[in-house]
C-alpha cells in the first residue's frame, strides 16, 4: 500500500546554488518528483553560512518555485550538511550483554554504538553523524543485524562523524527564517550516495567524489556500509579563478568562458576544436580579444589534475578497495574531460553519478544530472524514513534494527 500522505522534500544548500526537490512514493519503492527549484545561492562560504537573510531568501526562491512545479505547499525538508571542518573516523566499542539467554537487544546495540561514540571531542564540536558499519558477536565479525543473535561480548564498528556545532545551527536558523522546519541533516556525500549507488556498489567499495563549487566532499563504501569520509577545502570556482588570472577578465565572464567551452582534457579536442577561438572581453576593456580553446584547456588542465590527484592520495592511503571505481557528483564534476582525467589520476573505472533509474520516476529525466544528486538524495533519505515509520505499527525485529540504524544516523 502506498500512502498518498507521504512528501518528502530534499533541500540542497550549496555555496553557488540552492536546490530542491519535492517527492512523493511510487511503486517499488520507487520516489516519484514531482516539484524542483533551483536558484542562485548568496551568503555562504565553504558551504558555512556568513549572510542568515541573503541564504534565508535564496532558500525561498528555490522552494517557492518547486512549490509552483508541484502545486504543494512544503513545511519540512530534509537539508544537506557540509563545510570544510567535517571529520569523519572509525570507532570501535564493546559491551557484555545482558539480557536473558544471551539474546541480543536493540538496547544492547545502543549501548555498543554509544560505547563506540564515547570520544573527547574539541570544544564546541559535536557529533552529528554515526553509521554503524558492522557488529562482532563473541570474536565473530562481519554481522549487520545483530538482534536477536546470542551471545556474551558485543563489539561495534562505527564511522563516526563531527564537525563545529555552531556550522549547523547557523544553517537552521537560515532555514527557519526562509519558513521552514528541518526534518533531519544528512551529510552531503552520503546523500549524494544515496541517490546514484546500488547496493552493489556499496558492496563492492566505491568512492563518492561530490565536487561543489567551494568544497569537495569524499565519501568511500566498503562491505556495505561507510568506510571513511572527509572534506577539502576547494572545488570548481578554483577553475573560474584560474580563468579570470590567466585571461585578465572578470569572475562572470570566467564563470561563463567554463562553462561554454572549458575542457580539462586536452586530448579529446581534436585538431580544428584547438584551434577554435573564442571571444572574450578583458576586465575595463570594451573591445573583445580571441583566445584558442587550446590556451583555455591549458590553463584548465592542470588545476583538474592536481585536485584530482589530492583526493586519490587520500583514498589510496585509507587502503580501500573500490572495485565499483569512482563516481562523480556535483556541479563540478561537469568539466568536459573530468571523467577521463579522474579515471587516470584514480586509476579505477569512472562514471558521472547519474541518478539511480531504479529509484526514481516523476519528472526525474528534468534533473538527470549530477548537480541534483544530493538534492534527490536527500528526498530519497526523507521518504525512505517516512515510509519506514508509517510501516512500523507491526515491527518485525528486522525492520526495528533497519529503523534504529537510521534514527540512529540522523540523530543529531
């Protein structure tokens, strides 16, 4: 049975443009969208928020025209996390348990994942997210679902993730002054994910590279579940600087030049697209100048390499395996040539994360596109979890562990 009830909404803040996406359940559990907005985001640096009102009306430029598109009016959303301080580690806790015959307990669990959580945490830091990565029952490893199991000694894996509180509260408060509650606050990679990964993927190890205008997130999965996650100071407006240095004009007109015609890969031009030339008008100048798209890929080229290779050297020194390769999300993962760049510098298979047709259905072609994938990621996450408490008058313990892992993860 599907309830018609049901609306999720995904809400993306990100430094260049706010996002958001209305969804309602399908079929097959499946999210069909039925509102998107998108505007030009101001007042945020590094994904951390400097203007409240500038981002409180940018919030509602966006909303307001997914609530044209879809003919609802929305309350709630469900918000990405980001900024640069984000840390991500492995813990581990053990517990004894308790209970009767050994039997383990969703309050044993609780107590092994708080075990794991217990950590000094730099002043004014908190945490805000912990995923549960696997359980060991008496020396017994690789366990997802643990309850029920008997046992005397429980041990838990968890990645846990903290950031500076006061990142988070600010955005909420932007978000309530745009009239809006916040349902929960997903990490940025992870729902990113959330939207464009199978379960397959997350099997076999992946790695999530979300590439923001400001701030570049990495997010690997390993056996199923997160294995490591962290966040980089720099993402696609480093091109657009480069740009306006290199050609002396002015940030817009960067902006636009990559856009149009940037190329990070010199090698898929062929010889007439070289030489091709493109207009562009110099910073206080009215007369416009020619430049070949080959000076353009020059200048370009050597800033998606050395970004790149920074977030490879961080995946090969956590020794993952990620025999699903690399996907890119975000908007600047774009830049023609970004896939084949990455695929050299990672040297694993590399695809653009395209969102999972499985998953959605609605006006989901309108927003086939890496740039929506955290915004479609966070409504999936928001239905998923609505879907999961309208199902749960009759628990099956299974389904209680698969509900308190997510309560669990959004619990902030």
């Amino acid at each position: 049975m599907i309830n018609r009830d049901i609306h999720s909404v995904g809400l993306d803040v990100g430094t260049s443009k706010v996002r958001c996406v209305i969804g309602e359940p399908a079929d097959g559990g499946r999210m069909n969208i039925v509102g998107i907005g998108e505007a030009e985001s101001r007042g945020l640096r590094r994904g951390i928020v400097t203007t409240t009102e500038a981002v409180a009306e940018s919030i509602r430029r966006a909303v307001s025209e997914a609530e044209r598109v879809s003919g609802l009016e929305i309350q709630m959303a469900t918000v990405n996390m980001s900024g640069e301080h984000f840390r991500g580690e492995n813990k581990a806790g053990v517990v004894a348990v308790a209970g009767m015959g050994r039997e383990i307990t969703e309050e044993d669990i609780e107590r092994a994942v708080e075990s794991a959580s217990a950590m000094q945490l730099p002043a004014g830091w908190e945490i805000v997210n912990r995923l549960p990565q696997e359980f060991i029952i008496d020396g017994q490893d690789g366990i997802i679902e643990p309850i029920g199991m008997s046992g005397s000694r429980l041990e838990s894996l968890v990645h846990i993730v903290i950031s500076p509180s006061a990142g988070r509260q600010n955005l909420v408060k932007a978000i309530n002054r745009a009239g809006l509650e916040v349902e929960q606050m997903i990490l940025e990679p992870l729902a990113a994910a959330e939207s464009t990964l199978t379960d397959d993927d997350k099997e076999y190890g992946c790695a999530v590279v979300n590439i923001g205008a400001e701030i570049t997130s990495l997010i690997i999965f390993g056996r199923g579940s997160v294995q490591h996650t962290t966040v980089f100071p720099f993402g696609s407006t480093h091109f657009t600087k480069d740009i306006a240095v290199g050609l002396r004009v002015s940030i817009p007109e960067a902006n636009k030049i990559k856009h149009h015609y940037g190329c990070v890969a010199s090698y898929l031009m062929n010889e007439s697209e070289r030489q091709e030339i493109i207009e562009i008008t110099p910073v206080g100048r009215t007369e416009t100048r020619g430049l070949s798209k080959e000076i353009l890929c020059d200048i370009m080229q050597p800033r998606a390499i050395e970004l790149l290779q920074h977030i490879a050297a961080e995946v090969a020194r956590t020794n993952a395996q990620i025999s699903s390769g690399v996907v890119l999300t975000g908007g600047g993962s774009l830049a023609r040539g970004m896939v084949d760049i990455a695929e050299q510098v990672f040297d694993a298979p590399t695809r653009l994360g395209f969102l999972e047709e499985k998953y959605f259905g609605g006006l989901a072609e309108e927003v086939q596109s890496p740039e929506w994938a955290v915004a479609c990621g966070l409504a999936l996450s928001s239905m998923r979890a609505q879907i999961r408490e309208y199902n749960s008058g009759g628990k099956s313990p299974t389904r209680k562990v698969a509900e308190w892992f997510k309560k669990f993860s959004g619990k902030i």
